[in-house]
C-alpha cells in the first residue's frame, strides 16, 4: 500500500503523483485480465463466505481488506466496523480501521488504532512497521527506532523494517547508515522498489554515478513509475547531461501525456541547449520548440508560474520584449511577490 500521498500532509519526505499505464501490448491485456479474473474471484469468495458466516468476523475483516488494496474506502469503512462489533479486540482488524482512517486523510483517528493494535499484540509485524511509519512522519525518532528494532530482532530476515531504519538515518542526516540499512531492505527483498529508488536519491545527492543505477533498478521493478523516470531525468539534467534528460522526460510523457511537470523540465532542458556556440537558427529552433512544451504545460495548468515566467524568458531571448513584458506583469498579478518576475522587470526597466 503506498503511503506517498500521506505523508505531505505531515510534511515529510515524498510527494504523490498520479501515474497511468501506457498503451499495452497483446500480452499485456491477456494479463491484464487473467489478473482481473483473479481478482473477481477472490472478492467472490469472500462474500460467500460472508453469506454462509454472517456473524463471523473474518469476512468481513478480509472485504475491508480487499477494499483498502483497491482504494474502495467507504465500503472498507463500512465492512471494518462491522467486523469490530464481533471482534473489538482482535489486532488485525484494529490495524486495518487504522489503516483506512489514514487513508481517508484522518490521521488523528487512525494513530489510536495501530497503537491499539500493538497494545492487543505487541508483536504484531504489520502493527508496528506500520506505527513507526507514521511516528517517523511526525519526527517521534525515539519510538519509531524502538519499534522497527524490535520487529528487526524478531525477524531478521523481513525487507521492511530494514526499509524504515534506512527512512530513520535518512532523516536523521545519516547517509551512510541510512545507505547500509536501505541495502540490507535490497538484499532481503531483491524487487524493493521504494529501497532502490531511496538509494538512488542519496547517491545523486552525493554526487555519485551510483545513483543511475539505482534508479536504474528502481525502474525495472516499476517500468511505469513517473517519480523514477523523472528522479533518473533530474540527475541527468543537474549533472549536465542535457540529452539524457530529455529521454526521460520524454518516457513520462508517453507513460502520462498529461503531466505537465514533464513539460516544464522539456522546455527548461531546451533552453539550456541553446548554447553560445550553436548558430543563431539553431537556437531560435531550440527556443521555439521550449515555448511549444510551456504552452503544454499552461494548457493543462494554466497557473503553473514557473513554466510562464521560462516562456517569457525565451520570449525575451528572441527580442520578444513586449511580449515578455506582458508575461511578467500577468505574473505578478497572480503571484506578486513572484521574486524571478520581478527581477525581470527591474532587469529590463519596466
């Protein structure tokens, strides 16, 4: 279960995108269907059983389940609570009102039930991974390492917790633990791909080669992952290497033709291939073309600032002047304390 878009709300680590499968292949639909079949039966076979069990807990414990997976939370609402009225004290099902609480956005409310969980069992795997999760979220460093140790301590071999101790030194400003920690999670778990793509993230920050790799991996595990695709794109792009960039800009887009952060790094890219020693066509090529993926950007966004003030600088770059004026101005109309709009105007004395 990905947990990215929850933690900006507690100001913490990563951000959510929404990301959509590309056209498939033959292959990729028959799959694609025998997984959906899969899926299908699996949710039949639990409403039998709930037919045949109606005062059983564990039917509905396992619907709630199924619909959290499948982001069905009002029906996992429902089907947890019913489950609860049997069984109060049963820790799994404490764990998944939890878990939906947090999903619905209700941190507050989901906290006491995964702290509940682990009062009920205090050994319960997913209870505290899950705890100390949101603990490090909210920078309760102390418990959250107790918690993750003591599931470390009884079994060793797990990937997760190995996982969340990297999270910890992460935090904490610890590279080379958190580095030691996120490739023990690898090592036990060969397709992590939330591990690959931290390593990654730690090593472009250091400036090491070592990152492409990661993200490298972190790919092969989720081809489709626009945050892998662009972290590979972004490492390209501050290291200089312009081309490579662009191809991984131009992989999200054929993954989601609608991201307009794609478009942006596009054009930024385009600018900065514009150099002093490229003749003068080339460059009012390369500026053209940078315009036409802000244009993108601003039709599927039309309050994406950045890409307006990029296209008013290459506007400005053709001896646009005016038309750039404009485009400052309208800036600071939406934004006026929009620092690089007004630098502009004060560069240009207007």
């Amino acid at each position: 279960m990905k947990k990215a878009c929850l933690l900006i709300s507690i100001v913490f680590l990563f951000s959510c995108k929404s990301e959509k499968t590309p056209d498939t292949n033959p292959q990729e639909l028959v799959d694609a269907i025998e997984i959906e079949s899969s899926v299908n039966n699996e949710l039949m076979n639990i409403e039998s059983f709930i037919v045949q069990n109606p005062n059983s807990e564990e039917g509905y414990y396992k619907r709630a389940k199924y619909r959290l997976e499948n982001n069905e939370l009002e029906g996992a609402f429902l089907d947890i609570n019913k489950a609860m009225k049997i069984a109060p004290k049963n820790p799994d099902i404490n764990l998944i009102k939890g878990l939906v609480y947090i999903n619905k956005g209700e941190l507050d409310k989901g906290i006491p039930f995964l702290e509940r969980t682990i009062e009920l069992d205090s050994l319960h795997t997913e209870g505290n991974l899950e705890l100390a999760y949101y603990y490090l979220a909210a920078k309760n460093y102390d418990l959250s390492f107790t918690l993750i140790n003591k599931i470390i301590q009884k079994d060793k071999f797990l990937a997760k917790p190995y996982y969340l101790k990297g999270l910890w030194y992460d935090q904490k400003g610890n590279d080379k633990l958190a580095i030691s920690s996120y490739q023990t999670a690898v090592e036990r778990n060969p397709n992590y791909y939330e591990a690959y793509l931290a390593l990654g993230t730690i090593f472009d920050k250091n400036n090491n080669p070592l990152a492409l790799q990661y993200f490298n991996s972190a790919i092969a595990v989720w081809p489709i992952s626009i945050e892998a695709w662009r972290a590979k794109g972004m490492s390209y792009y501050d290291h200089n290497d312009f081309e490579e960039a662009m191809i991984c800009f131009d992989t999200i887009l054929s993954i989601d033709s609608t991201f307009e952060v794609s478009y942006f790094d596009m054009g930024r890219t385009l600018i900065d291939l514009c150099y002093e020693d490229n003749s003068k066509s080339k460059n009012d090529s390369l500026l053209i073309e940078a315009i036409n993926n802000f244009d993108k950007a601003l039709l599927i966004n039309e309050n994406y600032v950045p890409a307006r003030y990029n296209r008013a600088l290459c506007m400005e770059e053709q001896g646009k002047v005016n038309l750039a004026l404009e485009e400052y101005r309208a800036i600071l109309k939406s934004e006026p304390n929009y620092e690089p709009a007004i630098k502009a105007l004060n560069r240009l004395g207007r």
